[in-house]
C-alpha cells in the first residue's frame, strides 16, 4: 500500500464522533460543520472500503473496523503530540507543555500548589492539569496522553509492568469535627468511641469513598460499624457539613490545611491509631519525557514531600543521565509547603 488510505484529520474526526456519539456534536467539538465531518467519514469508508460505523440507531455506533481504526488511530495521534511536544523541547523550556495527572483528593488540593510553583519558575511553559480517578489517570499516563500524575490509589493490576511507580509521600487521614463539638476538648478519642459518632461520608460508590475506607480498614478502624449519617458529592461539601456542626468526618489533611489555619475545623486525635495511605508518583519509562516533565520531577516534586524520591536501578537504566539526577539531586525543602503528614 503505497500511499496511507487515511489523514490525520480523518483519525481526529473518528475520535471525536466516537466520544462525543453524534456527527453533530463531534462537528461542534471539532468547529467544523456536520456536513463537512459526514463527508470525511464516506471518503475514509470509500478508501478503506469498510463500514465504520453503524448508521442504524440514534446513537453513532462504531463496527468492528471503526473500532479497530480508533484503536490505532489513538496511538498514532498519540505519537504525534509526543512528537511536536519533543520538537518544543529543542527550545530548553522557553515554550512547551506540561501535562500532570492526579487522583481526585490530590488533584484538587496538592497539584495547584505545585503548579504555582512551577509557574513562577518557568512562565513560558504551558501547564495541563487532569484530573481523574486513580485508574483513568493511570490508563492515561500509560497512553502518553499524561506526562506524569501523582495518585492515591493502586494501579490497575494489567498496566502494573508498564508504568513505574515511584513511592512519593505519606498522606494522613485525619478525622475532623466542629470546633464546638464536646470532644473537640479531648487529648485524644479512644477507637470504640469512634462508633458512636455521626459520619459524614462520600457516596459508597465513590472511587475517593472506597480507598478511604480501605485506608481506615488497614488502621484498624472498622468501616462497617459507623454510622453513616449523611452522603455527599465532594470533599468540600463535607467540609462545609462539619464545620456547620452535622457531623465529622475523615478527610486527607491536605484537603484541610487552611481550615485549621482559620480555625473552623478541630482535627481530632484517635488514642493509638494513626491512618495514613501512599500517594505514588508515576509515569510511563518506555515514552517520551520532555524537559519540562524532567524540571517538574526533579525540581518541584521534593519541595512538597520530606520523603526523598528514589528511582529503582532498573529505571536510572532506562532514563538515563535524567533518572539519575532525579534519584541524586535534591533540592532545599521549602518546609512550609510539605505536604503534612
């Protein structure tokens, strides 16, 4: 086959209706108009002579071929942004982008300081935050869409031999309540009073809800005995809930740094019982790592953690003079940004 029967427009353009599940959408997504994206679409069949979607129901339904194109065709378009992003590179930081993932706790709370950080030192570079489950994160990083990600939660079992997973910092769980609740006064709680309290709770099936409530099962808190009084949507509404006096909760202390600095939360002491869970920094060794990416590593990533980032010598081999500089220079610790532990 002398000539590719395929552009690169063509592959975005299968993308976006594959997302977006209508020609009309994907040609809003993509502003182009709908007929322009349906004629695309027959010239691409014409020159594959397949079918690749299925024009029967409401919805745009891909068929084999189309999903074996979109396949394909992610990790060409892939490929190319990897490719323009290491052309960007030649410029030594003065352009180019930086694209960090996070789970959602340490997406919202720890990853804009490190970002503003990072903005002070490079303005030029243009940053991506995404921020996702544990395991869309993952799928991502593994795909070249994210640089790097910072992450709560395990890895999925199947991309566990592709990424490498880096131990980052110990992240706390504490357990807050009202400044006037009664025990606010105490030293610390003993754990079967734990039982008799009113929680405060993500829905259960929250991804954030289920790795808390693992965390706390390995503390020897037993998740089942308390009393769920009331489910929300987000940390912060939690947040609200107890400060208004409706309960307590447990939250990651990142998430409550400036509520304790205002005094609008008490963080209570469980007698003998302290409940912590690994945040991981990963990424993929086996793809391109722009200079950027290798800055924010090796600059910023040790101004928030007191646990010094140590690469296996299995990736200093494959990252080379990079891999070593992260594993052996490290910068002073800037220690009112640590993340508490």
């Amino acid at each position: 086959m002398s000539d590719l029967p395929f552009t690169l427009d063509q592959l975005r353009i299968l993308k976006a209706i594959a997302a977006e599940g209508s020609f009309k959408r994907a040609a809003d997504s993509l502003y182009v108009s709908q007929p322009a994206v349906s004629l695309q679409v027959q010239n691409l069949e014409r020159q594959l002579d397949v079918p690749l979607f299925d024009r029967g129901g409401r919805r745009a339904q891909l068929t084999e071929a189309g999903h074996l194109l979109l396949e394909y065709g992610d990790r060409i378009l892939s490929l190319c942004q990897e490719t323009c992003r290491a052309i960007e590179d030649l410029q030594n930081l003065q352009g180019g982008t930086l694209i960090v993932g996070a789970s959602q706790t340490t997406g919202t709370y720890l990853l804009p300081r490190m970002i503003g950080l990072f903005r002070q030192r490079y303005p030029d570079v243009a940053v991506q935050l995404h921020v996702h489950s544990t395991r869309r994160t993952s799928w991502s990083v593994a795909n070249g869409q994210i640089d790097l990600a910072i992450i709560g939660g395990e890895v999925p079992p199947e991309l566990q031999d592709s990424l490498e997973v880096i131990p980052y910092a110990e992240d706390e769980l504490a357990l807050i309540m009202p400044v006037f609740h009664p025990l606010a006064n105490s030293d610390a709680i003993p754990r079967e009073d734990l039982y008799k309290l009113h929680f405060i709770s993500l829905d259960s099936q929250s991804t954030i809800r289920k790795v808390i409530d693992q965390v706390l099962t390995r503390g020897g808190i037993e998740t089942r005995r308390l009393r769920i009084e009331m489910e929300l949507n987000s940390i912060e509404a939690i947040k609200n809930a107890v400060q208004s006096g409706l309960g307590v909760a447990f939250v990651s202390v990142s998430a409550i740094e400036k509520e304790l600095q205002m005094g609008v939360l008490h963080r209570a002491k469980i007698d003998s019982v302290v409940v912590k869970r690994m945040l991981s920094v990963i990424f993929n060794p086996n793809r391109y790592r722009s200079t950027a990416a290798e800055a924010f590593t090796r600059e910023i990533l040790p101004q928030f953690t007191n646990r010094e980032i140590q690469l296996s010598k299995e990736n200093r081999r494959k990252n080379g003079t990079a891999g070593e500089r992260l594993a052996d220079e490290k910068p002073p610790v800037d220690s009112s940004a640590k993340l508490s532990t």
